[in-house]
C-alpha cells in the first residue's frame, strides 16, 4: 500500500470516457470504458468533421507562422483548426469540447476544443505534404482517442486504477511522494516506475529499480514524464545525463535540447524573471517555476498547460506536495500562472516537446 494521506474520494459519475486504443497498451486496457471515473473528462459537442474522417467541411489553408515557427491549418471561416511547430512533435487539434474538473480540489474547469497529441515525429516547414504525416492526421484529426489530456486527468484525486494484463496498475489516483521521517514533508524523486511498481530499462539499456515505498507516487517531473512518456511514448532519458529524450528532474527538462523553447529562461540567476508575455503559450506546453532558494539556479517545479479556466485564466495541472498529488486545485497556490497568485509570481520559462 502506497504511504500517504487518505485523499478525498469523489462519488462517482457517468461520463463519457475518452479512453481507446493505443498502440502500446493491451486489448486489456481498451476495456476501461467500463470503468466509473470522476467527473474530469465529458464531450460536449462535436466539431464539423465528415463521416469521422477526419476532414473538415470546406476548405482548407496551410499557413506559416514566426515566434515560434510553426504551420497552422485553418479552416473556410478562419478558424485555427491545428497547430504544428517547427522541431516539436505535440500538435494542437481542435476536436469535441471537453470539460476537465477535479471537484474533489477545486471548483476550477476548463472547457477545452483543444487535443493534443503525439506526432511520430518533429515537425518541419512542409511537413504536410509528408506521407507520415498524412496518415498520422487522418487518424488522429476528430479521433476521440484518449490524448494527453485525457491521460493527465487519470491521476487526479479519486482516478481509479487501471491495471493492464499484466496486473501493472498503469493508471489511478496518484500520491506525491511518502512523508518524510520529520511527518511533515514529502519525499520528491519519485518517478513514473515507482509508481507502476516495476523496474524499467530504457533505450540506452540502463535499468532502474522501482522502491517500494514510492508505490503509486509521481513528483512534479515523474507526472510529466508518466504522461508525455510512459503512457505517450515520448523517449526518456533514464536521469539528466543518460540516454536521449525527456529528462528526468524538471531543470533538466527546462534546460534541455528537446522540443522549442516558447518562453526563455531570462534575467539574472538564481531566481531570474518572469516572463511579460505568456501569449506565446498554447495547450500541451511544459511550464517552469523557480520555487526555493535552496537549489541554486535550478527550475523547482514543472507543470502541463490546460490553457484558460471558465473564468478566462491561464491554468495548469501538476503533481504538488501540497495536494499531494496531481491536480488543477488551489492548496498551496492557485494553479494560474497569470494575476498575482503564488505560482503565477514563480512562473519562468515553458517549452513545447
């Protein structure tokens, strides 16, 4: 059993799963449409898809875009229809809208159009006329498939667990971290295999260990790479120094090669400066925070960005000691990172994989 605080429980809803197929995962885990979830994900309308194609209706224009370079797909009104930026291979779809809420946390929603997904590779200037990326669109544009979104949402307070056939519970209400022995704190380094439980090699053959009193817990980093790498399969390295991919603390990441940076670090260490424009920003990007003086120069916590909220602020959704998990609610800190509040105050650069 994993060590840490009873986390409130939701009483359970009908809602409209999100979950199919993925390439990786086992017929097993295509059954969860089954399961009863908290009230996170629910479509409530559809976009103007034909014969779930994939293909809108109308005509279509690419366009390309500076700061940063990216290719857009507009639609015969205008409408933005996806996203793809040069060097990064998440790309923005627009799709059903969605509600994502965490009630057992917040009274914080977010209506969302927005999808985003994994592309099999970088994009780059032309990329459209590329037969991978035809048929990664025809697939993917209108799926309802379960998106990066979709699988952040499954370890919020009250997520239920999902086990493959395996038994490897890959899914469900995840902790922060076990206490420390001073009962007050929270121990961090708690990646994405101590939560599953099970020891993992990654792509440069070094194999780590799961600990077994870090069962079911993701830091701020672990969330993150859980997300956009175990279940997304975007590549890991195995720390900050072995392997390719997605580093494993969340300086590593911030400091990285990997993807674009939308928004630099800027000003002078330790604490540099919080950025004057966040408009660059779009859903699926990675956001920074500088949060302790103990850690010298390094980035503290690392966030996924859900885009606007209900009241029109920009929000994220994290795994925090706070709350003692992932989650879009407010104990420690309001999850914006506009206005004044604690970790809009500490938001200093974002990056998009």
């Amino acid at each position: 059993m994993p060590l840490k605080k009873k986390r409130p429980v939701l009483h359970a809803v009908t809602v409209l799963a999100l979950l199919g197929a993925s390439g990786y995962l086992t017929v097993e885990l295509r059954k969860d449409e089954q399961d009863r979830t908290p009230a996170t994900q629910a479509v409530i309308d559809e976009p103007n898809l034909e014969n779930g194609t994939g293909q809108q209706s109308g005509k279509q224009t690419w366009e390309r875009l500076k700061n940063p370079a990216r290719t857009i797909l507009r639609g015969d009104n205008g409408q933005i229809l996806a996203t793809f930026t040069d060097h990064a291979r998440t790309a923005t779809l627009r799709g059903p809208s969605r509600t994502f809420s965490e009630p057992a946390s917040t009274k914080t929603k977010v209506i969302t159009e927005d999808w985003v997904r994994l592309m099999p590779e970088p994009w780059a200037e032309g990329a459209e006329k590329k037969q991978w990326f035809k048929d990664w669109f025809k697939e993917n544009y209108g799926s309802k498939k379960e998106d990066i979104f979709a699988i952040a949402f499954q370890y919020v307070a009250g997520a239920p667990v999902k086990k493959d056939a395996q038994g490897i519970p890959y899914a469900g209400d995840a902790v922060f971290g076990p206490f420390k022995p001073d009962g007050v704190d929270r121990l961090e380094q708690n990646d994405f295999y101590d939560y599953l439980g099970i020891s993992y090699t990654f792509r440069d053959g070094t194999t780590l260990a799961a600990r077994k009193e870090r069962y079911r817990a993701l830091d701020c980093s672990g969330f993150i790479r859980m997300v956009m790498g175990y279940r997304s399969r975007y590549p890991l390295m195995a720390s900050n120094t072995l392997g390719d991919g997605l580093p494993r603390t969340a300086n590593g990441m911030a400091r990285s090669k990997v993807g674009v940076d939308v928004i630099k670090i800027q000003g002078p260490g330790p604490w540099y400066t919080r950025p004057t424009n966040i408009d660059l920003l779009q859903p699926g990007d990675l956001l920074f925070f500088k949060m302790d003086h103990r850690t010298g120069d390094h980035m503290d916590h690392v966030a996924l960005y859900l885009g606007l909220d209900t009241d029109g602020h920009r929000v994220f959704v994290s795994s925090r000691k706070e709350q003692n998990g992932p989650t879009i609610g407010d104990n420690g800190g309001v999850s914006r990172i506009d206005g004044n509040g604690f970790y809009a105050g500490l938001f200093r650069s974002a990056k998009r994989l």
